[in-house]
C-alpha cells in the first residue's frame, strides 16, 4: 500500500481532499480485515473488540497515524474521524467481512484550501475570492482558509497565505 500512495502522490495530477479520504478508506479497508483475521482467525467474537489486532483495535490505531499528503514538501496530517459500522460476515468467516467505513475529514493544513497538500497560489486565488464573497466553500475549505481561527475568511487569512507562499519559495 506504500508504493502505491508513492507512487500515487508523485504522479498524479491532482491531490485532493476526497482522494486523501479515498486512500483512507481503502487502507482501514485492508488493515482492518487482513490483519485482524490474520490476528483472529475465524473467531468472530474476537473481532469486535479492543484487544490487541481486533478491529476496534485497529480502527484506533489509524485514527492515531498521520497519513503522508504530499512528497514535495513532505506533508503528513493526522487522521482522527475514521468509523468502522455495520460489520457483517458472509458465511461466518471474518475474512469476508465486509463493513461501512465513514472518514469525517481529514486534518486540514492552514491555507490549503484546495486540499492538494501545500499552500499554493491557488489557495491564495480561492482565499481571495471567498473573503470577497465571490465563492462558496465547503466546511472543509472554510477550516483551511480560515488560517488565524477567527472564524471569518478576510484579508488577513489571504495575507496570511501569501505569507506561507512566499516562506517556501
């Protein structure tokens, strides 16, 4: 799964919010049923619960990881709003299981407000146009845009960013 979200982040065109939740949710995926039933075998009863390698073991575990947003500049955010529900196990076997996974969000990174993992002039363009009222963001966008916590998206946030821009170049 590491080469895959290497090689994923080096040659992709666009980064997102949703891809990053996508990656999440395929890696709980994989985590919570492989090595839980490499852990559990084929007891059940086991798996549900916080002992060590059960999926509500594991769960906790990946919302206590960071997950690697962007290679260049390295980037990592933590990933806290991962929940496992409605776990149902064809044929009894729990290496069939299957379950709902629901992401939240992930932690956003201050003035990335087109999830993408860096600060970027993009973000400085959308932090512009939204403290001018002339675009909608989304909660998450909002979060990220909002880079001194005031709660208002306003010249200082966009200056803020082009701080940041201007850090890193």
């Amino acid at each position: 799964m590491a080469i895959a979200r290497y090689l994923y982040l080096n040659n992709a065109k666009y980064v997102t919010q949703d891809s990053h939740i996508g990656f999440i949710k395929t890696m709980t995926f994989a985590y919570i049923k492989d090595i839980s039933y490499k852990n559990c075998g084929f007891r059940i009863e086991d798996a549900k619960s916080t002992a060590k390698n059960g999926f509500i073991y594991m769960q906790n575990k990946i919302n206590s990881s960071p997950v690697v947003t962007s290679l260049n500049p390295y980037t990592t955010v933590k990933c806290s709003n991962v929940v496992c529900s409605d776990y149902v196990y064809p044929w009894n076997r729990t290496f069939e299981m299957v379950c709902k996974i629901a992401v939240d969000d992930v932690e956003h990174i201050s003035g990335d407000i087109d999830g993408d993992g860096r600060v970027g002039m993009l973000d400085y363009v959308m932090a512009k146009r939204i403290s001018d009222g002339k675009y909608s963001p989304s909660n998450t966008q909002k979060n990220a845009a909002d880079t001194d916590g005031n709660g208002n998206i306003n010249s200082k946030d966009c200056d803020n960013i082009k701080k940041a821009i201007q850090k890193r170049s």
